[in-house]
C-alpha cells in the first residue's frame, strides 16, 4: 500500500469510529418538540406581544407544529403569560463603588388552559445569566445586555415548549 492511500483507510476507519461512538452514545440534536393534538390551534394571551420572550415563543410554537391563531374563541389551547419581565441587578462594586459585574434576569409565569379545563397552572420560571462590566466599554456591554436577554428568552422559551410537549 501507499502512503496516501494507508493514510485515507486511517481516516476513514476513524471517521467510522467517532460516528459509531457518537451513534452509540445516546447523543442526538435536540431538534423541534412534538406539541400534543390540544396545542394544533394555540392563542397567547398576553399584555405585550413585542417582548423577546413572546416572540420567541411564538416562533417555537410554530417550529413544533401549532398553529397561532390571533381569535381566542378558535384555539385548541390558550397560553396565558401573567408575567412578562427582565431586567438586571449589581452582583459586585469595585472600591471605588462602580459596578463590576452585573446579572441579567428574566422572570415569566404562565399558565395554559385547553377548552374545557386548566391543563397548566400557573407556572413561574427565572432565568439569569451574570457578565462582567467595563466602563470603558459601555456600548459593548449594552450589546452584550441585550444579547444575553435574547438568549434567555429563547431558553424561556425552549422549556415552555418543551412543557407543553409532556401534556
């Protein structure tokens, strides 16, 4: 055999390998939830329908299957958010009595009702993630900020869906 063609067989038999493991191992892309028949027609009831939060949701439910309807009186399944926020709070100060590090929270409750009887009680879940805070930096770390608030409303998100895939 030649150099390169022993070197090809390696690399395949490793490829072979690395796929069989990943394979046997149980790991998998997570993918879209599959939504229950009651969720086919979903209404969101909510009070701001431009939060991050909600937008996410919206393209979730969608990504399952559910189809949003904007008529109360048409859906399978009503999705109620009682509590939309986010925000952050100081975690350190410097001696000099400047913030250091930050935690960006978000906090929603929620609760579904289907036609005819409460398949969700009301539910609250908070997310928070922390980043540090250079003063010299501040339109950066307001990216940041919102990047990271994006980011938990989509997490948010991804476990309400994924609640509503155990119904």
């Amino acid at each position: 055999m030649t150099p390169s063609v022993s070197a090809r067989l390696r690399w395949l038999l490793l490829s072979v390998c690395l796929t069989s493991v990943l394979a046997g191992c149980g790991w998998r892309l997570q993918g879209t939830a599959k939504l229950s028949p009651v969720m086919a027609t979903t209404y969101i009831d909510t009070r701001d329908r431009y939060t991050d939060f909600n937008r996410a949701l919206r393209e979730s439910l969608q990504a399952s299957g559910a189809r949003l309807t904007n008529v109360e009186s048409e859906a399978t399944a009503v999705v109620k958010i009682i509590r939309d926020e986010s925000g952050q709070r100081i975690l350190t100060v410097s001696g000099r009595n400047t913030p250091e590090e930050y935690e960006v929270f978000y906090t929603i409750e929620y609760s579904v009702n289907g036609r005819t009887e409460e398949l969700i009680e009301p539910e609250k879940i908070e997310l928070t993630r922390e980043y540090s805070y250079d003063e010299t930096a501040v339109l950066a770390k307001q990216k940041e900020q919102s990047i990271l608030r994006q980011a938990l409303a989509r997490d948010l998100a991804g476990q309400v869906v994924r609640r509503l895939a155990a119904l």
